[in-house]
C-alpha cells in the first residue's frame, strides 16, 4: 500500500488508529475536556491565520534545519511527551525514540508513559528530552533527575498545565483504567481489535507508568491516575525553584500562556518556555495557543527559544507558528495515530507528511526560512 495515495493526511492517520485501537485507548488519546471547546479554539485560531504568496521567486527550497538550546536538529519539529504512550500501541516510545534518532528531531519521554527511561535509553541518542511532573517530596524529585540524567535524557520538561486532574468526559465514558479492567466491555473491546491486542502479548508489558514500579506500591495501582496521583507533588514557584537548582541540564517549562507567568518563568533561570495548552486537554475556556504565542514573544524579548505546540494537524500549522513566534514545533497525538495506525511504517509517513507539506506550502509563498514567514502574514481582523 502506497500510504501516500491511501493515507496523504494526519486525518488519515487517526481514522486508521481508531479502527487499530480499542475504544477506551482511542477516547484516552483523541478527548479533550469538557465540551472540547479547548480543542476546537486552537484549531480554529490556526485555521485563521493566513499567508501572502510571494511570486517569480526562483526554485525555493525550505530550511528546516533548526538550532534549539544549542543543539541542531534537521526538523522544525519534535515529538511530544505522550502519558501511556505505550497503550496506544505496545512498544510506541521505542519505535517513535528510533525514529527520532534516525530523523535528528527531539523524543520527548513522559514520567507517565508505559516505557521507563531504561526502557527506551538504548534508543534515544543525543535526542532525549524527559518530561516531569511534581512530586511530593524533594528527595524523590533528586533521586528520579539522577535516573533521568543516567538513562542518557539532556533536557528536562517540566509541565506546569496540570495542577490537578481535568475531567474528560469521552475517557471516563469510555471506561478507562489501567490496567484494563478485565471486564466484559473491556475484554469485548479488546478482542475486536486483535493486532492491537498481539502486539501487547508480544511486547509482554502489561500497560501501565512504568517509572513509577519504584516509587509506588504496587497496592493502590487500580485505577488510572493512581501511580502518578500517589506521589503528586504542589506545583508552585518554590518548585521550580528547587528544580532549577538541582537540574543542570537544560530546563524547559511547558503549559505558560500568560505573558507575565513567562517572564517570571525566565528569571527563576528556565531556558526555554513550551506555550502549550496540552491540546485542550486540561481547561476549555482558556485563549487559543496560538493568539497567545506572539504576546508571549513580546513580554520575553526575541532571544529566549518558544516552543508551540497544541493542534498541529499540517505543516501548515508549524509554519503559523513559526510566523506567530515559535522557535519551534511539538506534536503529540499525530505520532500516536501514526504508530498505531502503522507502527514504525506510520511513523515515518508523519514525517514525511509534515515535511512534504511544510516543503510545499514553503514554496508556494516563496519562501525558504521558517524564521521569515512573519512577513507573509497576511492582516487579521
Ligand atoms: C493522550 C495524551 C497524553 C498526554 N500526556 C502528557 C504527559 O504525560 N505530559 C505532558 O507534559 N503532556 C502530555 N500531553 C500533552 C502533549 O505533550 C502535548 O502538549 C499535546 O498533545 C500537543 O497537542 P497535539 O496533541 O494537538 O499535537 C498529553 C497529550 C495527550 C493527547
């Protein structure tokens, strides 16, 4: 199958895994909270912004290499950290770390995938990033940043958008736990889709935070916030402060939209701010990511590195924010649908999708640096 005629879009890509992936996985993935107004602001602010087309420009070819915190990568873009990754597909953090590797773009690891960082550190090169959420004493936040750090991971993320848990109303109709409870429904789920089910048996993982087999009785671990909820650590300034000063590396802080919250970020010592609003998965009634990026660039100056993500379902959309400010891109579902849809296969279709538009649409306006497009914007109203 030539999965560029049969699957040329993410669209493509997740109607594909939704026919791989059991229902309550699926839900887990693809919801928002509440209405999903979250969801649908940041798509239709980016669906908003247009580009003027620049003409008889010669042969124009997109630049896409692209340096962040001192590092170059040969994409504009990177790979999101994604909570149980691994219940999507089995074995998803380490087919998406290959493919990161092999691509030179970031693999973020979140603290709640089902991979441990000793799971995928054979895999992650010089491209690892590892996401981290409070804990509730410092001493087990000093013992998990040496693990992190010894596992091979540069750069720590750490996500501040998720003070507590939000309700999403698709995931708890769809009766998610993990693990699986082993009831009717999810057992008549399960068995509907038996290549997903395969290739669980084959990677012999029950599904669940496997960084946390440490840290957390193994007691308690019934439901599917337990193992993280357990240790949850008060996400407030001290925090990061303490972080700062026990993380060497370089430090990202992901979740601002607030241009002041960003400034206050930068002078505790953070490198680098993720304007994020995990896709609308945490708060509806918030602003679109997107109209919040270049007032974040405004309060922050031009030199400290943005990094946008929530909607990216185009290379289109990674261009929009490089012109509305970003220094760069993170993905998240869109990598979950792509291994679930087709495992590794899938995972370089995305790639190729995402540059192939990003290449395209370049050429279009005419242009070759991602760093230029703020000059084909075209007014908004
Ligand atoms: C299923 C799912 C799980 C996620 N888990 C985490 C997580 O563990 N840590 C984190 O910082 N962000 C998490 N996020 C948010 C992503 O890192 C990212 O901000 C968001 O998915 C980007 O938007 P997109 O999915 O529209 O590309 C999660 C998102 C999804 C969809």
């Amino acid at each position: 199958m030539d999965l560029d005629l049969s699957h040329p879009s993410i669209g493509d890509l997740r109607r594909a895994a939704r026919k791989r992936m059991p229902k309550f996985a699926f839900e887990y993935l693809d919801s928002g909270t509440g209405r999903e107004l979250g969801l649908k602001g940041n798509r239709d602010a980016l669906d908003a912004i247009g580009f003027m087309p620049s003409v008889l420009r010669g042969r124009t070819v997109a630049k896409l290499q692209t340096t962040l915190l001192s590092r170059t990568y040969d994409l504009p873009f990177g790979i999101a950290p994604i909570g149980m990754s691994g219940l999507m597909w089995a074995g998803a953090e380490r087919m998406l770390a290959k493919a990161a590797v092999a691509h030179n773009m970031p693999f973020s690891l979140s603290s709640v995938a089902v991979a441990s960082p000793e799971d995928v550190a054979p895999y992650i090169g010089n491209t690892g990033w590892f996401q981290h959420y409070p804990v509730n004493s410092g001493e087990l936040r000093r013992k998990m940043l040496r693990r992190i750090k010894a596992a091979g991971f540069h750069t720590l993320i750490f996500t501040v958008d998720v003070p507590e848990e939000s309700r999403r109303e698709r995931q708890r109709r769809a009766n998610l736990t993990v693990p699986p409870k082993a009831d009717l429904r999810t057992l008549t789920e399960m068995a509907s889709r038996p290549a997903w089910c395969l290739a669980h048996l084959r990677e012999g993982i029950m599904p669940r935070m496997r960084f946390f087999d440490d840290y957390v009785p193994t007691r308690g671990r019934e439901s599917f916030t337990h193992a993280a909820a357990l240790i949850r650590g008060i996400p407030d300034w001290t925090y990061l402060r303490e972080l700062r000063q026990e993380w060497d590396g370089s430090l990202v802080v992901k979740g601002v939209l607030r241009p002041e919250d960003a400034q206050r970020v930068l002078a505790e010592g953070v490198d680098c701010i993720w304007v994020s609003n995990h896709s609308g998965r945490q708060f509806e009634a918030g602003p679109a990511v997107i109209d919040q990026l270049p007032k974040i660039r405004d309060a922050v100056g031009p030199d400290v590195p943005l990094i946008y993500d929530s909607g990216v379902a185009w290379g289109l959309d990674i261009m929009r924010a490089f012109a509305k400010g970003a220094d760069f891109v993170m993905v998240g579902r869109a990598f979950q649908y792509a291994v679930a849809a087709f495992g590794a296969r899938g995972i370089e279709h995305l790639i190729h999708i995402l540059k192939a538009d990003i290449q395209s649409n370049m050429s279009q306006l005419g242009a070759e640096k991602l760093d230029d497009l703020s000059n084909y914007l075209l007014p908004q109203v």
